[in-house]
C-alpha cells in the first residue's frame, strides 16, 4: 500500500480536540500539582515498560512505514538509546530535583537561597518521521522527569508508527497526562499555535522559523532541534583506514536520513583517490548488495527519493564527477522498486550545486577538497552552523584548533553519530540547526522552571534602613 493511501486511512484528531486536550491536561496539572520524586519515577517506569513489551511492534511498525528499515538498526539506533536515556533518568532524577543552594548577599544576611526545579506544566512535543519513536519519546522522557504533562504530534510521513505510537501512549497514561496527536500539517500548524507552557520541535530548519513564529503569539518559549550540513574533515596525516568504518556507518545509518549524518566530507587534496577507494571497501564490506537487502534502509517516500536524484542531475550537469557505490552491481530498476539509492560520492563539487547548498538526508556524499586546515574551518564557518562536526584526527593540535574555530552543536573526534547517545552529553543546535537542547540532566532542565527561593531568616540590613535616608549608609554601601 502506498504512502499517500496510509496516509489517508491514519486517524486524524480535529482542532478542537487538539484544544480540548490541552484544556484537560492543564486543568490537571493545576488541580494535582507538581508530582513527587515517586510519582514521577512510577511515570518513566510506564514508559520504560511500554517501549520494552512493545519493542518488536514498534520494529514493525517503524518497517512498514519505510519500506525496508534495518530492524537492527531500529533496536541499536532507535530504542536502545532511547531505553537507556530512561534508564539512566530514572536513576538519575533524585539527584537531578534536588534544590540547588545558592550563596546570598552579605548586605542581605541572614538568609537563605536556592534554585528549584519546577514542572512548566503542559509540554508540545513535534517529532519528525526519521527516527519516529525516539525523537517522540526521548524529548517525552525529559518532559515527565520534570514533572509536566505532554503531548505528542509525531509525524505524517509515519503513519503507521504514529498510529502504534498513539495507541500504546493511551493505553499507558491518562488522556489527562500524556496524548498524541496524529494528523497532517494542518494539525501540526495547529498545534504549534496552541498555548503551551514549552514546546519542543525536531524537524526541518524550514518549518522550525514557522513553529518558532507561532509560538511567539503566546510568548511559548521552544526548543528547536533542527538540521543542516554537518561536515567531517579527515585530517592530512589520518590513518584513514582507522575511521572510515565509522564515517560510513553514521552516514548510512538509516540509509542517510540522520539528522547528524555527516552531510559533506572534506579532504586533504592529496588523498581523495584513497578516501574514495577506502569508502568503496568498507562499503562492499557491510553491504555486499543494497536493493534485498534488509540492512540498508529504503528512503522515505518516492518524492524524497526524486530530490536527491535531481542534486545528482544538478551536480552532474555543473561539473561534478558522480560515482556510484554499488557493490552488488544491481540494476537501477531494481533499486526504485525498493525506493533506495546507493552511496553515491560526489567529486569536484562547488557550492553552486544544490547538492552544497541544502541538507541531503539521504545516501549521496560530495567530497570536497581543502588544501591547508584552516581553509577547510573557514568554509564551514561560511555556512550556516551545523548540528555537528565530526574530524578524524590523530593531531591534538589539529583536534583542538578545529574544536576552537568550528561552531557547531556538537564537536565529536574520530567517531561519527555515538555522541546523541550520550546521556550525560546535551544534545543540540546552534543557530540554523537549532536553539536549546535536551538529553539527560539537560533535558530535565529544559523541561523545569528554575525558580528562584529566598528566604529571609531575621531582618537584614536593606530592612534597617528606610526612608527617610538622610544621608544614612551613605557611600558605605558602595
Ligand atoms: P519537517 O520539518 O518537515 O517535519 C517535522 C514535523 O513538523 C512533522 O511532525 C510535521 O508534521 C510538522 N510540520 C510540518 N509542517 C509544519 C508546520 N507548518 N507547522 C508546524 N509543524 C509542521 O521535518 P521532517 O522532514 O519530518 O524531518 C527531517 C528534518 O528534521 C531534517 O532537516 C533533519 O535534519 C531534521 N531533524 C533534526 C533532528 C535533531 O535532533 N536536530 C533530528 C531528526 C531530524
């Protein structure tokens, strides 16, 4: 069946419902107040215990959607991170709510101070279809260890993992604590509208600006987790063997359609022919065919697929020298059957192809050449900021003057994508690839109020001296 008939059998809820929803989980949130350390835990436990019993449903689901996808990669790179950020908040949260102790100021002593952590209340949450149950739940785990309520609007382009999504949720959590969402964009433009006390968005750079801009209508503060072109550049002196099998994993990873996939290479102009040969092995190696093969993931849809075949007519027609890495040889019929696309390197590339100037999401990767380091730093800085840079090099100097100059969400050295999966690491953007972050402690903290506590434990001197102040204190204080 295909996507747009799914899409048109997936249940949709209406915009009334979207606000009848957040009516009643705010009412909630008012009446029972902030949970308890227990309650909270007890909450995570659910959601641990919903994503464990349903695991194999999710894989499923997660592969019809796509087509053919990995459902090893789905259990590696979708839940395990998932399941143990959850795990690791649940042993965490304890820790993560205590009060933090502040110092006061001597003119105002005795007294006390201090931060707490408090529930925002009702949480947005809007998922992208790339990674459709961890993007939804991961930002969801942060959401309920700081004690709010939450709803999700996962994906359209998922039809049947947010169908899953939404039926296991209900059966979990209360319609008062925690719903889903599902509908086209017009119910995730409706949704981005409404009056959220935070709301998250992981997608397109594009549609962030729109979220960003509806939010503002009710001064709803957000976390954007948006895309971009995330560079990797292979030192001069790197051993390239050494890395080449990360580097190729983080790109074909769900054959490409990774937020933090390296989107370009740079490389030093005397060793392409060895980084192309390097890449063509590693890729025979673990995928010695594509178009059957159950471990290299199908492209979303067909639309998705045409977009990077234009880049590559695009590149061609401007000059670029386009190889193909197809190590079973296979025809190219039998690929839009399974609507995938083979590694394809990109040579000679300029930014006045397509392919340099949008994020791909998909199998094609330009290599770019640098002569000296400090031209290929000034490139990326010359673009927008990426979600991530990666640089495999054994050079500490190297190492550290890329990590210095380069902005980027994330600097990770000679491995390629394991930074998301860090739970003490923040995940996040900077500038065009997004604001805010989110993972572990700094999840829960994106998803608390810091408030702040004073308290005054017997009269200070600010309270000793009231007008009139003739004079009193004067120039003692300063
Ligand atoms: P998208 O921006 O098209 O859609 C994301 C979500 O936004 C979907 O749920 C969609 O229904 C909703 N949406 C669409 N139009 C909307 C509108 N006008 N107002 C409000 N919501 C709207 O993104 P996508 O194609 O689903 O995902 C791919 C993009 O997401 C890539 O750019 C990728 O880099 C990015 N991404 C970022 C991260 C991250 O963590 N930073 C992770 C995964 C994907």
């Amino acid at each position: 069946m295909s996507v747009q008939a799914l899409r048109r059998e997936s249940p949709s809820v209406t915009i009334e419902q979207l606000r009848a929803s957040l009516e009643l989980e705010r009412a909630a949130f008012m009446r029972d107040g902030p949970p308890s350390y227990r309650t909270r835990r007890h909450h995570l436990q659910l959601l641990l215990g919903m994503i464990l019993d349903h695991q194999d449903r999710i894989i499923e689901a997660i592969g019809e959607d796509f087509g053919t996808r990995s459902p090893d990669e789905s259990r590696r790179i979708e839940l395990l991170p998932l399941i143990l950020g959850i795990r690791h908040t649940i042993k965490s949260l304890r820790r993560w709510m205590r009060p933090s102790r502040r110092s006061t100021h001597w003119a105002t002593w005795p007294s006390l101070a201090r931060v707490d952590y408090v529930p925002l209340g009702v949480v947005g949450i809007i998922s992208p279809w790339n990674y459709p149950v961890s993007l939804a739940l991961g930002p969801l785990t942060g959401a309920l260890a700081a004690g709010n309520r939450a709803m999700i609007k996962p994906s359209e382009l998922t039809p049947r993992t947010s169908a899953v999504l939404a039926e296991l949720i209900s059966k979990t959590f209360a319609a008062d604590h925690v719903s889903v969402a599902t509908g086209g964009v017009e119910i995730a433009q409706a949704f981005s509208s409404l009056p959220f006390d935070h709301l998250l968005f992981t997608g397109s750079t594009g549609v962030g600006r729109l979220v960003m801009r509806a939010a503002s209508e009710h001064l709803v503060p957000v976390t954007l987790e948006l895309g971009g072109k995330s560079p990797a550049l292979i030192d001069r002196a790197f051993p390239f063997d050494k890395g080449v099998s990360s580097l190729m994993l983080g790109k074909l990873y769900n054959a490409g359609q990774t937020c933090i996939a390296p989107d370009y290479l740079l490389v030093h102009e005397s060793r392409v022919d060895e980084v192309v040969e390097r890449v063509r092995a590693e890729v025979a190696n673990m995928y010695p065919r594509l178009a059957d093969n159950r471990d290299y993931s199908s492209l979303i849809n067909t639309r998705h697929r045409e977009r990077l075949l234009g880049y590559l007519d695009d590149a061609r027609e401007k000059g670029a020298t386009v190889l193909e890495i197809n190590p079973g040889d296979e025809a190219s019929e039998r690929f839009a059957e399974a609507n995938k696309l083979a590694l394809t390197l990109l040579l000679d590339v300029d930014d006045s192809m397509t392919v340099m100037q949008e994020e791909i999401f998909g199998p094609l990767l330009p290599i770019k050449t640098y002569a000296d380091l400090d031209e290929a730093i000034d490139y990326i800085n010359a673009h927008p900021r990426p979600l991530a840079a990666y640089v495999y090099s054994d050079s500490r100097a190297t190492v550290d003057h890329f990590g210095a100059r380069v902005v980027s969400g994330a600097l990770s050295i000679n491995a390629t994508a394991v930074h998301f999966a860090q739970d003490e690491l923040p995940f996040g953007g900077v500038g065009a690839s997004g604001m805010g972050c989110y993972h572990g402690f700094d999840g829960f903290e994106t998803f608390s109020h810091k408030k702040a506590v004073y308290r005054q434990l017997r009269p200070n001197l600010m309270h000793l001296v009231t007008p009139p102040y003739e004079g009193a204190l004067k120039d003692r204080l300063i």
